[in-house]
C-alpha cells in the first residue's frame, strides 16, 4: 500500500561541547527526518497481510477469552513480561531475582528500579486506554513515571524535548546516526496529529497500532525513554480499541528476539513500507499469543504441583500461601503475613517449608525486608521470552 515516506531536510549543527572525534568537533549540518502527518491517512491491509492481520486478531482474542477471563494472575505476569523485555531492549536488564526484590519493595539496583518503572509506565498507558482516548498528558505521565527513578534522567520527566535528538552514531553528535528525528519544534505538532490517529475507530486494529508506534518511533518526542514509551503506546492502543480487555501481548519478546530485524522494519517505514511493519507485527504477535498461551497453560497447573510437592495441612498456613503464589508470586514477610492472617511464627514457619521443598526461593535475605518468589513462576518468566524468541526466529 502507498504511504508517504519521510522526507530529509538539511538542518545546521552547532555543537554544544568540544568532546568527541575530529568529525564530532567539526560536524556543521545533520540530515533530519521529518514524518508525514498521519492524522486523515487511512490503511487497508491486503493479500498476505490481510491475513496475516486477521490471524492475529485472532490469536489475541483466544488469548484474551481463553486464558485472560478465567486466570487473573497471567495478567500481572504478561504486564511484567512485557516490561522487562522492552527495557532489554535499551539493554536494562537486571535480572529476575533483582527485579523481583524491587517489586516487593526491598533494596533494589538501578537496572531493576528502571524496570519497575517501565511497568507502572506500561500500566499507566493501558489504564488511561481504557479509559477513554490517550491523550497527551496520558503521554507525558507515563514518561514521567519512566524516567523518574534516576535523578538526571528525570529532569526532562514528562516533558517534550526540547533538543535535537538521535539514534546510533556518536555519544557527541548525530554523525553516523541511523536516526535522526525530527527538529524539536516539530514535536508537539507531530504528535498533537499521532494522537489523533491513535483515537480514530475506523482503522484496522493491529495496523493501527504497529502504525502509531513507528511513528512514535520516529518522533523520538522524549530525550530518553522512547523505546519503551512507544512499545507500551501498542498495548494501549489494543486496550482502547477493546481488542484486549486484561491481558497484554508480549510483543516486547519479539522485538528483543532479533533487534537487527526490529530496527530494520523501523527503518523500512520511514521509507514508506508500511505494509512490511503491520506484517512484522502481526506475524509477532501470533508467536507472542501462541507462546504465552503455553505460559498460560503451565502456570494453571502450578497449584496442583505445589500441593503434590509440600502436602500442606488443610486450612495451614502454608495452605492459605499456595492458594496466593499465582496472585502474588513475590512478596516480603508483612504480604505473607497478611495472606496467611495468622500470626508471624505461624508465617516465618510456612515460609521456611515452603522454601525448603524449593517453591519458593529467598531472593533478599536482609533482616528489615526479606523478598521470597515462586521459583516456578520467575521461570516461567524466562522461559516465556525464550519461547516467543525460539517461535520468532525459528530453527537453527
């Protein structure tokens, strides 16, 4: 389908310090590229990737009404799954154990406080999208909460940007950048119209969704954060089209399976390729659907598992913490003492069984907060990307 392309306009280039190669020091012009105004444009997908788009439809709808209506807790596990995964791909990536003792509140590294961060963004995001149309203040609060875990990063929290950005090439300058987006007193403008089209209702749903976060992409509105903002603009724009109502597709795993071919279709878009993207899409997101349905399937049986393995006493302690893991797999001792509602030697006791027989596993060992974890749950975790990168890429 016809979509117009980007197009370049020669900008000059004053650097603001004396750092860098010879080539950064002397760099005087930059190409920019400006994105068409998509607000009025209309999409049809046709032939294979028609079908490629219904199938996906599709494949998000099962996941939904299979699993996102009858197993609650895959939906706080797809939502972190996918957060994760996005700030991979910026290369955060602390690590399950890390992050897991910053969801319950203990003492946390950096990389895993920016994860966190990237959920209460991605939720956020969602939140607003079934709310009603995104807007953007739903934009800029989203970034806000992003970005306000590091003291620098979060002086330009929730702001448009102000500055001439860039992807690749130097640390110094944009020389060598793979792109360059547009000027900085474009942005509002081109995004006031991005909003506009992520609102309409007459456009197919997952194109429209690939279609706003290449734009986004292209934008780069923020002066850091806009990978992960603009994967969690996909999510929201299912939610507020109503394609999923608790479930979020962990497309983030596609992406992150194979970089290279992300930023390739990236690319293919400014060129006008759209229908390359919306396939890329869409052919992920039968792959991400396919893969956490199998995650869905494994961790319903968890439960039964866990009674087989630890053989708790009827109404124990230990009991009442089994029934809970699904819905709270990580958690400190005050949550465990609230699940079991007995009392502290009664929870300390369930606790240390539990972790014994290996269901759960003590991520922080800290007198003030310890965090415990459903071993089984953080693995399949993993084991979720893997298999969405396994589908993605295919057999060796």
């Amino acid at each position: 389908m016809n979509w117009p392309p980007h197009r370049s306009e020669e900008r000059a280039w004053t650097s603001r310090q004396r750092q860098g190669s010879r080539a950064d020091r002397t760099l005087d012009r930059i190409t920019v590229a400006i994105p068409p105004p998509i607000s009025e444009l209309d999409y049809d997908p046709t032939g294979t990737i028609a079908r490629a788009h219904e199938a996906a439809l599709i494949a998000i709808a099962r996941l939904e009404a299979g699993f996102g209506e009858h197993l609650a807790p895959l939906a706080d596990f797809l939502l972190r799954s996918e957060s994760v995964a996005s700030s991979k791909i910026e290369h955060i990536d602390a690590g399950w154990r890390a992050f897991g003792k910053a969801v319950a509140g203990g003492k946390a590294s950096d990389e895993a406080k920016s994860q966190l961060a990237a959920v209460k963004a991605l939720i956020a995001m969602v939140d607003a999208a079934g709310a009603g149309n995104i807007g953007l203040d739903d934009l800029l609060e989203a970034h806000r909460l992003l970005m306000a875990v590091d003291y620098y990063t979060s002086l330009d929290a929730g702001k448009l940007r102000i500055v001439q950005n860039w992807v690749g090439g130097s640390d110094y300058t944009p020389i060598n950048a793979a792109h360059i987006p547009p000027p900085p007193e474009l942005v509002a403008e081109l995004i006031a119209d991005l909003l506009t089209f992520v609102n309409r209702d007459d456009l197919p749903i997952l194109a429209q969704a690939a279609i706003a976060h290449a734009q986004f992409e292209s934008i780069h509105p923020f002066t850091d954060g806009n990978g992960r903002i603009g994967r969690a603009l996909i999510s929201a724009v299912l939610r507020r089209r109503g394609l999923t109502r608790r479930v979020t597709v962990p497309l983030a795993s596609v992406m992150l399976a194979d970089t290279s071919r992300y930023f390739m279709h990236l690319n293919r878009f400014r060129d006008g390729d759209v229908d390359a993207f919306v396939e890329y899409l869409a052919v992920g997101a039968i792959h991400a659907c396919e893969s956490a349905q199998d995650s869905a399937m494994a961790l319903a049986d968890l439960p039964r598992r866990w009674r087989d393995v630890a053989r708790p006493r009827a109404n124990s302690a230990d009991e009442t913490l089994l029934e809970a893991l699904l819905e709270t797999p990580i958690f400190n001792v005050d949550t465990a003492q609230r699940i079991t509602g007995t009392t502290s030697a009664s929870t300390y006791r369930a606790l240390s069984r539990l972790t014994d027989t290996g269901i759960l596993e003590l991520l922080s060992e800290s007198q003030r907060n310890r965090v415990w974890a459903a071993t089984d749950v953080l693995a399949e975790l993993d084991g979720l990307s893997a298999a969405i990168g396994r589908r993605t890429i295919g057999p060796a």
